[in-house]
C-alpha cells in the first residue's frame, strides 16, 4: 500500500475506497498531511483503518485523526460507527485505558506566583497525589461507595467526597454514562479499581500547570473563559489498573464466545450489542468510564485543596473553575446524521476525542453558541490546544477530532536517544520544570519522541474537524 | 538454545517480547521472565529469599489463549499481591491446559513499568524451522 492508492477528498482528507479491498464494506478516511499518511502508511496504522472497514456493520467510514498511530487492532486516532441496536461492540476499539481523558481547569493565578511556586507546588503534588507506576489511592473506599462510583462516576465524587455540583455541566456526558453494572465487574477489576481512584498512574498520564500564550478565536475563547497569561491545570489519566482489568476481562470472554476465526486481527474480537456479552461488556465499559471520570474529578479537587493551602485562599479566589472534561477511548451512543437521516450509533473512539459543534443539545448553556471545547494536550516541550467543535466535524467524523500529538518514536527509542541527556535539565533551560518519581517515565516522554502538536493541529483545523481556540505552555509538569 | 531466551522489541506506542525457546514449556517461561523484567527493570533472582509458591491453572483453546491467560494473570498480580511473583515452572501443558508453580519472594522496591495488558496483536507461536518455538507478544503500556 501505497500513497497514491488514496484519493485526495479535501484539504488533508484522504480516502481509500472500499473497492480496492474486498474485503471492506465502506471507505476508510484519514485525515492527515501528507508526511503524517506517509508515516501511518509505513508503521502499520492504515493497514488497521482498512481492517476496521471490514467490520460487520460498520458505518459510513473507517476514519483515523492526523494523531493516527500504530495501535493493536485498532489504530490509535480511530474511529469507527455502529448501529446502536443491531451493531456490534468491540473492545479493540476503546482500548486498555477506558476513558482515559483529559480535563482543562482554569485558574486566576498569575503565572509569576505559579513560576516562583514550581517545586514547593510540584512536590505537595507528588505528596499528596499518587502518582507512578503501581500507586495506590490514599483513600480506602467501601465496597458499596465503591458501587456508587461506578453507577454515578464523577457525581459521587461531588456529592460524598468533595465538589461543586455545577462542575457536572462540564463533564462530556455529565461525568456519568447510564446502564453501568458493577454485577457485571470481574472481582479482579473491583479489587484493583478500590484501591486507585484519585491516583495518576504513569506511562502518558500527567497534571500540567500550562499559561495561555495565544488566542485565535477571541469570542470562543471568553466563552470558555480563556485569556491571554491566565494559567491553567491539565489532568490527562484514565481508569487505571480497573479499566485494564475490565477489558482484559471481556476481551476474554468474547473471544470464547466468538471465537475470532475470520478477523484479520485477533484483537479485533466483537461482540453483538443486543448479546449477552455485548450488553454485560457495555455495562462494564460504562462502569469503568464513570471510575475514570470520578478519578480525574478526584484528583482535581486534590488539587484544588493544594492550591488553597498554598495560597491561603479559597477556590472562588483563585478563579479555579472547570473548563471541559472529555474522554478519549470510550465507547457511547449517540445520534448522527447519516445518509439524510438521524440514526442512534454506538461510536467508538479510541486515541480520539469528541468535538461537538455549535447547537448541540448536549453541551452546556454556555458553551452552546461556539460548540464544544476540545482539549488536545502535545508534548511536555511543546504546549496543548483548546480547539472547538465544528458543525464540519460533525459531518465529516462523527463530531470527532485528535486527542493528542501521537507517538513518532517508540519508548525503547525514545530511551536510546535519550541516553546521556538532561532532559529535564533541557526543559528547564525553555521555562518548564518537569517532576516525577521516574526518570525513565520523562525519558520516554520526552519532547522528540512525539509528533509535532502544531503540525496536527493544523491539520485538524484546516481539515475542518475543529477550530483552533488557544495555544498554552508548560510551566510545570508533573509525569506520572 | 537450552533454556531459550526473550528480548523486549518497539513497536511505535507500546512494547513487544520476542521469545523462544526449544520447547512450548520453555516459551511460556520466557515469556513469564521476559513480562517480569518487563515490569520491574531487572530479571529478579527467585532463588535469594524464596516465600512461597503459588500453583495457577488455566483452562483455554489454544497456546495462545493460555499464554495470553497466564501473562494476564501475572500483570494482575504484579498489581495486586503482596509477594512478587518472581519465576514460573510448567507442571502440565497441552492445547487446552496450562498448569505452573509461581515462586513468590518479598516485594523491595517499585515497579518500574506499568504494563496494562497483554495483546492478542499478531500473536502466534511457532514452530521454527531450525527447532523451538518462538512467539512475539505486544504489551499495552
């Protein structure tokens, strides 16, 4: 496969019709400048978006983001659409970290004070957060309590924990997803799930102290309550040890339902939504996205209270408000139009985020009139972007837009160039203190080993899949 | 090739283990090892302070299925147990069975990496035409 066996539909949409491949039943669609096709091409993540397109049912298109990267099964930036009553589920589709996410919270803090407070703020931070590989939450929670964050995710965190009920509004899906399950969570997932809500984790997962360097689009942007020097809060983590163990579970127990015989990728196994497992893996799904939200929600009001302390000032006086909360590997229903009419899909993002346009019902009263917001963290080097939804978006990708830079470089290649380096020290030297309990974690994070954010963003807006709002840069980070 | 041996490989966001090993027995203790050092940074030494010994037994439908079982059973342990699980010796396998004895020795220290799954991506093992088996395995991470 080549770039050439795709045709060009639009400024960086590219189409591989189904009729090269006998085995697809739509198109895939990727959007991507032509270096990034010419990358996914070569590491394996188109091969994946044509294998989706060969999936019973699938809707529309196979589609990948310009973040694409080489998953397992699926392509990390997939997306893909099911009939919500008739389709199937697949488990390759959301991944191992169920509703890892990332949420923005905007502060009034003036830069100056967050400079002058990096290393003080970063270790309460790593003292009062868990963070790392293996951490366990500094909270025991009951069994029942437990039960209730997962039927309830973030609004039980609210309302027995800590938090503003308001908050809720900006969560993607209120923080909670209906039908969850606990009946239906392995005694292995619950045992690992108890002990890590309010905990970081590691890998990619970071808390990220960032000030607004650029407005592109000033209505929007005081609609969200971003302004030119204003710090903001990053919190990008999933469901941790309970999300793996919940997938590794179902994965499990479709496969010997379904025994994947036909499937050009073994970790493409599915199931019938209307099945038993389809349904029981639905139950569990939404049980782990709601941990996942009420973890991040967690971890925020642990940072709120950091915050307060240091400051000797109350939320309200630090202007500390919630901007946006969003998944990126999640499975939900929602209603699209397609072909002319309105159907109820069940859309798979997986390494993708939703990015609804303006008018949408499910946004906030005050987020309605510019669509919404979408968080899209780059590398500790290099900044993130808040980008809005587009009605474009919604018409061409399931309202659907990236989650992030997108691995270039592998971990083990990111530890060979990296070998000798200070990489902290040469963050330090751009203005960004990096800490964490692992120098390995920040070498394999480290700036060079992802894609360009700028180059995907740009991608994004031009292909119409969203619209840039803000660019921020890292002050101080904190890696999991 | 006596015992076999197994080398972490990069695919573009997660890590992979090439195993082999002169016999399907000797695979899935490679694979076991390699998960381990994997997880920890270093292979450890389960013969300094051995505690216990834990017998696991898996029911599946096909090598594959039970390597991915016994590697899915160890990242959960890794996670949860208050012992490290630290070696594997196979006691019985065949097609639709795996049994083994972990050896446990005291946790010291952290894990360095967080693995959160074993794949089914492009796992098969195989039969090399020179002798042994070998198999590549992709890990979430």
């Amino acid at each position: 496969m080549e770039i050439r066996d795709f045709q060009s539909e639009g400024p960086h949409r590219w189409v591989y019709p189904r009729g090269r491949d006998s085995a697809m039943t739509v198109d895939a669609c990727v959007f991507a400048s032509e270096e990034i096709l010419g990358r996914a091409v070569a590491d394996g993540a188109i091969r994946q978006v044509l294998n989706v397109a060969s999936l019973p049912g699938v809707i529309s298109c196979s589609l990948a983001m310009p973040d694409i990267h080489f998953g397992y099964g699926f392509c990390i930036g997939g997306v893909a659409a099911f009939d919500a009553r008739e389709g199937i589920v697949l488990p390759g589709g959301v991944g191992y970290d169920i509703n890892c996410g990332v949420r923005l919270v905007a502060t009034s803090i003036p830069a100056g004070e967050i400079r002058r407070a990096m290393e003080p703020l970063g270790s309460a931070v790593l003292a009062r957060i868990p963070t790392g590989v293996g951490t366990r939450s500094l909270r025991s929670l009951s069994k029942k309590q437990f039960e209730r964050v997962l039927r309830r995710g973030a609004r039980m965190v609210v309302e027995e924990i800590a938090g503003d009920i308001g908050d809720l509004d900006f969560i993607e899906s209120g923080g909670a997803l209906a039908f969850s399950d606990p009946g239906v969570i392995s005694p292995r997932a619950l045992t690992r799930g108890r002990g890590q809500l309010g905990s970081l984790g590691a890998g990619n997962h970071f808390i990220e102290f960032e000030v607004v360097t650029d407005i592109f689009d000033p209505p929007a942007a005081a609609a969200f309550g971003i302004s030119p020097g204003q710090v903001v809060i990053m919190i990008h983590t999933g469901s941790r040890g309970f999300g793996h163990q919940v997938a590794t579970d179902y994965i499990e127990r479709i496969r010997r339902k379904n025994p994947p015989v036909d499937l050009k990728d073994k970790q493409l196994i599915y199931a019938r939504i209307g099945s038993p497992e389809g349904r029981d893996y639905r139950a569990a799904l939404n049980g782990a996205s709601n941990f996942a939200w009420a973890n991040r929600h967690l971890i925020m009001e642990d940072l709120i209270a950091i915050l307060e302390s240091y400051f000797h000032s109350s939320r309200g006086e630090l202007g500390i408000r919630l901007v946006y909360d969003q998944a990126h590997n999640i499975a939900k229903e929602e209603s699209h139009s397609i072909g002319g009419r309105s159907r109820s899909v069940l859309v798979h993002r997986k390494g993708a985020t939703r990015a609804f346009p303006p008018g949408h019902p499910s946004l906030p009263d005050a987020y309605r009139a510019v669509g919404q917001p979408v968080i899209i963290p780059g590398s500790m080097g290099e900044g993130s972007y808040l980008l809005r939804g587009t009605r474009e978006g919604m018409a061409l990708a399931f309202g659907t837009a990236p989650h992030g830079a997108g691995r270039s470089m592998s971990r083990k290649q990111a530890l060979h160039h990296s070998e000798g380096r200070d990489i902290p020290g040469e963050l330090d030297e751009k203005g960004i203190r990096v800490l964490s309990h692992s120098s390995r974690g920040i070498r394999e994070e480290m700036p060079a080993a992802y894609k360009s954010i700028d180059e995907v963003v740009r991608v994004t807006a031009e292909a119409g899949l969203a619209a840039r709002v803000a660019r921020m840069k890292p002050l101080l980070v904190i890696k999991g | 090739m006596k015992t076999g041996s197994y080398r972490f490989t990069a695919p573009t966001a997660d890590i992979g283990l090439a195993v082999r090993a002169p016999d399907r027995r000797g695979l899935f203790v490679q694979a076991f090892r390699g998960t381990l050092h994997l997880a920890l940074g270093y292979s450890p030494a389960p013969q300094i302070g051995k505690t216990g010994a834990l017998p696991v037994r898996f029911s599946g439908d096909g090598y594959e299925n039970l390597l991915v079982l016994l590697l899915s059973d160890l990242i959960y342990r890794l996670d949860t147990d208050s012992l490290l699980p630290a070696d594997l010796r196979v006691t019985g396998l065949d097609s639709g069975q795996f049994s083994g004895m972990i050896t446990q020795i005291p946790r010291v220290g952290c894990l360095a990496r967080a693995i959160k799954a074993v794949t089914y991506h492009g796992l098969k093992i195989r039969k090399q035409p020179a002798g042994g088996y070998a198999a590549r395995i992709i890990f979430d991470v």
